[in-house]
C-alpha cells in the first residue's frame, strides 16, 4: 500500500474526517450550493427549545444515560439488563464485560431500520414491539439462547464459528419473519452476521486467538492509561475490527471503508478527496460498548470526539421541524438508495446540524459539553424527538424521507 493510500484510510477513518467533509457540504448548503436541500438556521434555537422539551419529558432532573443499545433493551419499561446479570452471576467482572459486549456488538449491526411492517412479540411479557426497541429485544432473545455460540457449554458469547454457522432458519425464527411480518433486509442481516464471524477469526489482535467478539474488551483495557480509554481509541478498534464486513462499499487499495460514500460536488484533489465519511453504525456501537468498559472502572474521556449518528430520525427531525428544506418534491416523493447524493446531503448536514442543537441546548440550560456531551444530547434528546415528530406528522411514524435500505446501513 502507498503511502497517500494509507494517509487516506486513516483520515477517512477518523471522526475528524466525519465532521470535516460533513462540514464542507453544510459549507456549500450555508452558500446554497446543494442540489437537494437548503438551510434555515433561523429555527435552530426553535428546535433546540423542541428537543430540550422532549428531553425534560423524558429525563426530569436531565441525568440523561448515554445513546446507546442498553437504552432499547430496557424497552416498555422492562428492566432486562438485570435478567441479563442474573445469568451472568458468577463470572467475573472481566468475563462479564466481554459477555456484554457479545450482546452490545451483534444487537446493534442488527439494528438496521427494520421497516414499518415488522413487529416482535415478546412472549415473557405480551409485548409487541417494532422498530429498533423490537430488533433489540428479538436480538437479546437469541443472544440468551446461544444464538451466537458455537459451545453449548457456554451459551452468553458470539464467537467466530457460532456467528458464522447462524442459518436463515434459525435467524428468522428468532426474529418471527413470516410472509405476514416481513422484516427489510433479511439476507443482509444474516450474511453481516455470518462476514462478522470470518473478519474476527482473521484479527488476532483484536478478538484472541480462540476469536470472540468480547475479546474487544481485553484489547480496550490495554489501551487505557491510568485507567482513562478515549472514546475515539474504543471507535479506531471497531473501525479496524469490523471494516471487512461491509459488503460492496467504496474500497481504497482493497480496504473495505464501510459507511463512506462518493460525492462527486466535492472537489477532486486526491485520493479520496471525494468520499464523505459517516459510520453510523460503528459509533453506535461504539457509545454501546462504553458502559461495559465504565462497570469495569474505566474513565471514557474525549466523549465528544463521537459525532452525532447521521440517521433518519435525527435527520428526519431537522427536516420535520424545518432547519431543512427539500428544494424539489423528489426528496420526499421517491425512495433512494444510501449512495444517492439525497441521502449523502441529508446525513451530512444532520452530523453538523446535530452538533449546533447541542450547542444551542447547552446554551439554555448554561451547561458545557463536559457537563451535557453529544451522547446524552442524542439520548435525551434528538432521536426521541425525531420519533416524536414524525409520529405526530405521519401516519406510522415513519421517516420525512424513504431509504432503499438493504439492512446494513440504517
């Protein structure tokens, strides 16, 4: 690999590269040079004001918990985390943070929109559950049964032979799929799982020599000092983990970039001059995997290094509540593909415009960001209220924007 390649890999899998070449399509839409949405920062402190309502709705006393997977499994009011410890009673503290983050990596690169059709009915407790909260709890399910493990001896782990020897049978039973509740991108779902467990048998280093999921943790703990992890340190791992799962993706030098895209209005200097970065779901992962890393002793530091997920209820929430403007009736008529400049403009401005909600946020409540980080703003916050305008607005509540989605992505 030359070395401009590999100057290229690592900046466009850099968070800073997220907000940089987001920023530079928020730059042409400040100038009112996109093709498919303009800015109205004039409703920014309106929606700020929006979302700090939601916030307060759903947080009193604004000791918000992080955005992360661990929210979804508490879903319906149901304190699942502690049916969770009760079957990981026994183990030590290390063995359990790496049996969470089993759990915490499968759920969420499950976690692709699910479609408004698809539902899951939990039979311990009658609930009927869609969306991300039901693919969260459909996934907790079949981690508890040993979904994700080829040893029946120790059932709570997702090693590399188990996520690989997953079937179709098996997925869509666990996950109810019938012609009658059909869920989006099946195939995609199973196949990421079964490329999850091939890519961490050929990474050492990373998940041991008996391949793992959980043996992220022992990786992550040698990289804390003084019992301090960055969370950019936690993201750089699963970026460098899991970048061969993502099938058919813009590739430099034959490296897999995962969710990174072309956009052909940005000026062509160089390799990789033209791609927008966003790892959507990497990050989600990544603020997922750090309460597990937190019950272990550590300090996340550097939290707001993360970006906002560029995904459709944060970006439908700047759209439903008019900080963006389609210019043409086909953004919202048609569906697009995650590859379409749609879709690229609409996640790049949502990256920037969720860091000024923060701001603005902050600013009403007097807090900083050490006080209030982009985590919890996210939380509390920009994806409940997204979900809250768009079920106000639209029938099933389902996103301002229709995503051609193939379960990998969203």
């Amino acid at each position: 690999m030359k070395g401009a390649e590999q100057q290229a890999i690592t900046y466009l899998r850099s968070t800073a590269a997220i907000r940089d070449r987001c920023g530079q399509l928020f730059a042409l839409a400040e100038a009112d040079r996109l093709a498919h949405f303009r800015l109205d920062l004039s409703q920014l402190d309106a929606v700020a004001k929006y979302v700090l309502e939601v916030m307060r709705s759903n947080y009193p006393n604004l000791q918000v918990p992080f955005h992360s997977r661990w929210r979804h499994f508490e879903a319906g009011g149901i304190p699942r985390s502690e049916r969770l410890d009760a079957k990981l009673k026994g183990l030590d503290p290390v063995e359990k943070a790496r049996a969470k983050f089993d759990l915490a990596i499968t759920s969420v690169l499950l976690d692709a929109g699910a479609g408004a059709d698809w539902q899951f009915s939990e039979a311990e407790t009658g609930l009927v559950l869609g969306r991300s909260e039901g693919l969260a709890i459909a996934s907790f399910e079949l981690f508890l049964q040993g979904g994700f493990s080829s040893d029946p001896l120790h059932p709570f782990q997702a090693d590399a032979l188990g996520l690989q020897n997953l079937t179709e049978a098996a997925f869509t039973q666990a996950f109810q799929v019938t012609a009658q509740n059909p869920l989006v991108g099946v195939a995609g779902r199973l196949g990421l799982m079964q490329q999850l467990g091939r890519a961490i048998a050929q990474q050492p280093k990373l998940f041991g020599q008996v391949p793992r999921l959980g043996n992220l943790v022992d990786y992550l703990m040698h990289q804390a000092v003084d019992h301090q992890l960055k969370a950019h340190d936690v993201f750089a791992a699963v970026l460098e983990g899991l970048s061969e799962i993502w099938a058919g993706r813009v590739a430099i030098a034959g490296l897999n970039l995962g969710d990174v895209w072309i956009y052909k209005a940005l000026p062509d200097q160089g390799i990789g001059s033209q791609l927008v970065p966003f790892h959507k779901l990497s990050q989600w992962l990544t603020y997922s995997l750090l309460e597990p890393l937190q019950e272990l002793g550590l300090q996340i530091i550097d939290l707001d290094e993360l970006t906002g997920l560029s995904e459709y209820r944060n970006g439908g929430l700047c759209l439903d509540l008019g900080l963006l403007q389609p210019k043409h009736k086909a953004v919202t008529d048609q569906a697009h593909s995650p590859d379409s400049a749609v879709i690229i403009e609409w996640r790049s401005l949502t990256v920037i415009l969720l860091d000024r909600i923060a701001q603005a946020i902050r600013a009403q409540l007097h807090l900083d960001a050490t006080q209030l980080p982009l985590a919890k703003v996210l939380e509390g916050g920009t994806w409940a209220a997204g979900r809250k305008i768009a079920a106000e607005l639209r029938a099933g509540g389902v996103p301002p924007i229709q995503i051609i989605s193939d379960g990998t992505v969203f």
